[in-house]
C-alpha cells in the first residue's frame, strides 16, 4: 500500500509539473504557429512512449 501510495504521488506532482510549466513558462517560448510544429508537439509523446515500451519488452524478452 505504501508504494502505491508512493507511485501515485510521484505522478500527482509531475503532472503539476508539467501542467504549470505548460501554463506558464510555454507561452514564453518562441515557438511558431506551423504544421510541422503541431505534428512534432501531438505525435512526439506517443513515439516516445512506444519506444520505451518497445525497449522495455525486449529487455523483458532478455531475461
């Protein structure tokens, strides 16, 4: 129970994190209004996320 506990309050306050650094700080950025820039922001968690499950699986395959 502690861990979980532990587990949930970690993802709690990184997602504060990232939810303030989305409000604040991005505005602040010089980042343009363009295609590219959309499809690299919407598409670049979801490859991330699939690599390191993908990596994830095949170290589990390795053991």
């Amino acid at each position: 129970m502690q861990s979980e506990l532990g587990f949930i309050t970690k993802l709690f306050l990184i997602s504060l994190g990232g939810a303030i650094a989305i409000k604040y700080i991005a505005p602040h950025l010089p980042i343009s209004a363009s295609t590219g820039g959309v499809l690299v922001s919407v598409f670049l968690p979801s490859v991330a996320m699939a690599m390191i499950l993908g990596w994830r699986a095949q170290q589990a395959k390795a053991r």
